[in-house]
C-alpha cells in the first residue's frame, strides 16, 4: 500500500528531519510509529497524502508517486486525521463538513445522504449533523473529522494522535472503532504516545529517533529492544514490564495488554486444579 524508499525530508534552512528511511506498508497492517517529541513521526504521515514532498527518496501510495501527484488525487486512497482537528474542519454543520470530500466523488444525492448519517452514526454524532462543528468539544470535532473520512470510504487511514481531547472511555471508543475498519479491511497507520494502545491495538510498531527508524517489528518483539526503548525516550506498557518480573521463571511471555495476562493467569490456575495442586 505504501513504499518509502531512501526516504529524507529537511526544510531548505534547516538540517534534515528524516533521514534515509525506508520501510514497506502492506495492506490490511496496523503500524504504529512512536517516539519522542520531534523524532519525526508528524513528517513521516504528511509525506503519505502529499502535504511534504521528499527532498531525497520517494514515497508510493497504491503506485502513486507522492512528488508527481497532487494530495486531491491522493486523497482518494488514504485519509488523513490530523492531531489538532481545528485544521481541517472549515464547514458550518458536521453535515456539510462530512459531505465536503464526497462531492469530488459526483455521488447521488442519496449515496451521499446514506454515507453521510452512516458515518455520523459510526462516531455518534448522527443527533449533530445539524450543528456547527465549532460549538463542539475537541473531541466530538475530532470525531467530525474522522467521520468525514469513514465516509470517503479509503482504504488508508492514517492518524495522528486519534484519541487527543478524548477521556478514557471515548478512546477505547475510536480506538475499537479504528480496529474494527482494520478487520474490515482497511490498513491503519498511527502516531501516539500511549503505548498502551499500540500493544493493544497495532501489529506492527515503528520507533522513530531522530529521523532514523531504529526499531521495526510487532509490539511484543519492539519494545524488549531495550536500548532502542531508552533512545526514543519511551515508557514499555506497563503490563510488558510486569510480565518481564517473569519470564526468568519461564511465565508471561510476549504479554502485552492486561486481557492477555488474564487469560495466561487464568489457564495456570486451570492447570493447576486438573493437575491436583492447590
């Protein structure tokens, strides 16, 4: 879905932001790249949809050159959800801030109104099409710009940290969302600083330091690299760094999210009762 070869980025006054990356993104994948603050997560993604052109390297989406094609045409396969939602929402209504991407698709007027209240719904906002998206909560804003996605109907979703303005409930919310639009089908690329939605959610993690990728691979395998973990300045999930107290004793290996450890707990305690112990 996405190639990026040799890929580095640097402003004409300044020193390079990405050096020489390069990395395959495969369909129906959930990646996740992490790191500090100013690692270069953010200038990775505006290279997916066009808004950064490579100053070295290529990026390809769906064979498409990101440097010969406008982000309108590429707009048409990936969706992009910023951070900040206030930088993409522009309408009067959530209806028309959802319908805006779709009449580039010269839909019938029916198609749209059916992919407009579906999406509205999806994100639970079908009771505030009617409302100005700016007298919403950052979050609801957020779920106004992620709904304009949901009904262009991509098959590349990328997002920039989808659960800023969300209390905790509201970011399992969009998080089992995001991963339900993953089992559909679609591939999801994500930045976050919460590690514990990567080691619940993606299956693949990208640490990013300094413009360079220092580590590739599934959570589990990611973040016992431990000096690649202490160079981005990133904190394990908290249920991985517990699990670790145990693998001396051979228990707990590649746990990632408390359900995971729950069920492990659970199938020893099992073992020990048909066992006759305890």
């Amino acid at each position: 879905m996405i190639k990026i070869e040799n890929l580095t980025f640097g402003y004409i006054d300044g020193k390079d932001i990405l050096k020489d990356i390069s990395l395959h993104i495969r369909k129906g994948e959930f990646v996740a790249f992490v790191g500090q603050n100013g690692a270069g997560k953010t200038t990775l993604l505006k290279h997916f949809n066009g808004l950064l052109k490579p100053t070295g390297g290529k990026v390809m989406v769906k064979e498409l050159d990101t440097r010969r094609h406008k982000t309108s045409r590429l707009a048409q396969h990936i969706g992009f959800l910023f951070q900040n939602p206030d930088h993409q929402i522009f309408c009067n209504t959530v209806y028309e801030e959802i319908a805006f991407g779709l009449k580039v698709l010269k839909l019938s007027k029916s198609d749209m109104e059916t992919r407009i209240k579906k999406a509205a719904k999806r994100v639970g906002l079908e009771e505030f099409l009617d409302v100005n998206p700016f007298s919403l909560s950052k979050g609801q804003r957020q779920r106004v710009a992620l709904a304009s996605i949901l009904a262009l109907d991509v098959d590349i979703i990328v997002l920039d940290e989808p659960t800023t303005g969300q209390d905790y409930q509201e970011s399992i919310e969009i998080m089992e969302m995001i991963q339900e639009l993953n089992t559909m089908g679609k591939t999801i690329i994500m930045v976050t600083h919460d590690m514990e939605l990567v080691a619940k959610y993606a299956s693949r993690a990208v640490i990013l330091s300094g413009g360079v990728v220092l580590e590739d691979g599934r959570p589990e395998e990611v973040f016992v690299k431990h000096e690649s973990v202490k160079q981005a300045k990133l904190s394990c999930p908290q249920i991985l760094s517990l699990a670790q107290k145990f693998h001396k004793k051979g228990y707990f290996k590649d746990m990632m999210t408390a359900e995971q450890m729950y069920e492990q707990v659970i199938y020893l305690i099992e073992g020990e009762k048909n066992a006759g112990i305890g």
